[in-house]
C-alpha cells in the first residue's frame, strides 16, 4: 500500500491461521488503546500509521468469513464521506479513524502542496505526500471490493478527488531513499496524471498513461459506475442505454491503456499466466468482472452473502438463473467468464484454489466467483432451453471452447450438464481457498 520496499508475503499453510487471527485482535486492541489515550487529537494530525493499521484491520475482517468481522467493517466505514459527524465521543471510533483520511487528511495533504507553490517538494515531503495519496486509494479501492462482494454503498464517490494526482510507479516508489539525485530523475520523468483528467481521457477513447496502481484504481471507478448505474432505477431506459455505451467505450479504452502504462523495472515474483505487473493482473480480475456487471446484476446474493449463511445464499444462486439472458452482449460476458476459468484450468485448478488469494490476490476469488456462478447459470438455461432453442452459431461456438477445458469423463460424470461440471468445479476451488472466508 504506501510501505517503502514491501514485497508480498509467502504462502502460509492454513495451520497458522490462528495466529493471524490473535494478530488481528491484537492490532485492534492496540489501535482502540492509542485513540483512547489521545481522543483530543485533531483529525489533520492522526498519524498515517494509524489509518493503514486500521484499513488492515478491515481487510482482515471482512474476508475471515465470520459474520462479526463483516459487522465491523461496517462499523468502521459507515462515516467516511461526511467528515462534519467527526466527534470522538459520540461515533464509532474506528470510524472516526478513516474519517480522519479521508477528511483531515486530504485536507492536510492539499495545504502541504498549496504552502509550497512551485518550489518542488525534498525526496521526505514527497514521500509523505505519496504516502498519504496511496493510502487514500488504498481506502478507496478496498471499498470497492466491499460493494462488489456485498453490495456495499460507496462510502467515497470518484468526484471527491478533484486534482489528486494519481500514484507513482512501483519502480520510484521503492526507489533507493539515499539516492535523492536518482529520485529526482525519476521523478521528473514520471508520468502522474490527476485523477480526474485521467478519468475523463477514458471516456473520451484516449487511453491516458499512468501507473500499474493507477490502472487499478481506475478500473475500480469504472466498476462502480456500473454498480451505480444498475442501481438507479429511476433513470430512463434511452439514458441508461446512452450511459451503457459510454462506460462500454471507457472500459475498452482502460483496457487499451495497460500497454501505454508505466514500465516497471521492478522484479516482482508472480507465478501467473499474465505478463506485467501483479496490479494490472489483479486490476484484468475486476475488469472482467465489471464487463459482466453491465449486463448481469446478481444483487440478491451479494445481499445473502452479507450475512454468512450458506443456505441462502445457495437459494439466492438457484433463483437467479433467470437473471442470466441470452443475449449477443451475454455471450460476450460468456468470453470474459471463459478466461477466468481458463487460468486455473490451465495452471491447476487445486494450485490456483490453494494459493491465488495470497500469491496473486484477493480479487481473483472474489472476481472470479461473480464470474463462475454467471457462466453455470448461463449454462444451465442453455441446457434447459435446448428443446425450445437451441443455441445460435455464436452460442454453440462458445459452447465448443468451454467444452475444450474438460475431459470428456468429468463432463459423463453429471449426465453430459456441463453447468453442473462447471459448478462442481468452482465450488470445490472456493471450498480449497483456505485463507479467506
């Protein structure tokens, strides 16, 4: 997120489990004891360490898979967009904590920037700056997780971010802090658009040259544009077609943009089938999935799965088969799925299951399950219509290729329903994933 040098942590087997979970408790006590200690502490001022401690914390909490540690993800984000409800006595105090970010400390970052003109900032002011500018995406896009898994409000709306100039690359980033000559170097030749000029370029096809992490927050807008979109029932159906092709345009233009972004030359250890960065590998997981949400909205189990009970969000599946259409734009959605699928197929389905929350990220199974209960669904119909119509050329062609990833005996085993083989699948990949609830 914003530590100097960090590097992805190994694997751990599942048996450690508990220790990460004490951790968890740990940091939340230590956290609670600090705000205690120091209630009168102005919101400008919090240390930054605090707010990424307790944005760690959340990130744990929401995918431990217990009930209670979604509640209090919640707890914590339910404040952040109106900084005038600021009050130690009388609010959540975790809440009160990434209040301070997104308020104060945006705030705080502006004067800084504004106090020093056209005077360049020392390698140690930017690296606070950057710091803190890291950060606040990194809110931004965890949130955005929280309303693709659960259907969350967006707490922080993308227009909240004016001139923010987007992340640097990973390579300067980590750039050696003694070396301020060739920080500076790097500096004047990197490309950090605003947020906003970037966003816009989109919209209108000119792919904008930015960062790996830029590219991923970005996608994250874009997602919840589509998310938006979809809730808003009260907008007009020739508006809503008019915006569809609108954030169409800005989506194929996003993915064009990945080969203008910043090189890296960074050596990151990835065991993945994409080549690049592992932020343009998790930010392809969310696109894809952003290219189903304008045409699927599974709303009814994102709700289910808010509350951890397996039973309805196995009905909540079932019923939605009817929300799956067959379409020329579905079968498009249907590639998407396709190569979601055809990753694990292709590097191992139990390796993939056992390690792509941590080796790669937690955007791939949460991505992916969006994706793999979509592409049963379509299946299902398919074979359940068959009699009545029978797929079109382009339907039985992506049929074909979906029948290419299976052995023609694990496909008998269900009665030749390649839907149940799919789901059989999936299911067992979600179950192997031992890390995240």
């Amino acid at each position: 997120m914003s530590t100097r040098g960090a590097h992805s942590p190994t694997v751990s087997s599942a048996n450690t489990k508990k220790y990460r979970y004490t951790l968890h408790l740990s940091s939340k006590v230590l956290v609670n004891n600090y705000l205690h200690r120091n209630q009168n502490i102005p919101s400008r001022n919090c240390p930054l360490w605090n707010t990424q401690t307790c944005l760690l914390n959340m990130i744990f909490a929401s995918w431990s898979g217990e009930a209670k540690g979604l509640e209090y993800a919640c707890a914590i984000k339910e404040g952040l967009a109106n900084v005038s409800s600021f009050n130690f006595n009388d609010t959540d105090i975790y809440t009160n904590l990434l209040l301070q970010l997104v308020a104060g400390g945006k705030y705080e970052l502006q004067l800084r920037i504004e106090q020093r003109g056209d005077a360049p900032p020392t390698m140690e002011e930017w690296i606070e700056d950057e710091s803190s500018r890291r950060t606040f995406f990194a809110v931004y896009v965890f949130f955005g997780l929280l309303t693709l898994t659960y259907n969350h409000t967006p707490e922080i709306s993308y227009d909240e971010f004016d001139l923010l100039l987007l992340p640097c690359c990973e390579t300067l980033w980590n750039l050696d802090a003694l070396d301020e000559l060739a920080w500076r170097e790097q500096l004047s030749m990197a490309s950090t658009p605003t947020f906003k000029e970037s966003h816009a370029r989109l919209f209108q096809g000119e792919p904008p040259r930015y960062s790996a992490f830029a590219a991923r927050i970005l996608i994250n807008a874009l997602f919840l544009e589509v998310w938006g979109l979809k809730r808003s029932p009260e907008i007009a159906e020739p508006l809503v077609t008019e915006y569809q092709e609108r954030l169409r345009v800005a989506l194929d233009t996003w993915h064009r943009s990945l080969d203008l972004c910043t090189s890296e030359t960074m050596i990151v250890s990835l065991t993945a089938p994409q080549k690049g960065h592992p932020l343009l590998f998790n930010a392809m997981a969310l696109y894809r999935c952003t290219i189903s949400r304008l045409e699927v909205d599974l709303m009814s189990i994102q709700e289910a799965l808010r509350y951890h009970v397996p039973n309805e969000v196995a009905s909540a599946m079932t019923a939605a088969a009817t929300m799956v259409p067959r379409s020329p734009a579905m079968t498009s959605v249907i590639q998407q799925c396709f190569e979601c699928f055809q990753i694990p197929a292709l590097m191992g389905i139990r390796w993939v299951a056992r390690t792509s929350a941590l080796n790669w990220s937690v955007e791939h199974p949460l991505c992916g399950f969006d994706l793999m209960l979509i592409l049963s669904l379509w299946l299902y119909r398919i074979e359940e219509e068959a009699g009545e119509f029978p797929p079109n050329e382009e339907e039985q062609a992506m049929l074909s290729k979906l029948k290419t990833i299976f052995d023609d005996d694990s496909v008998e085993l269900y009665g030749s329903r390649l839907s149940a083989a799919v789901a059989r699948i999936w299911g067992g990949m979600v179950d192997e994933v031992v890390v995240w609830g």
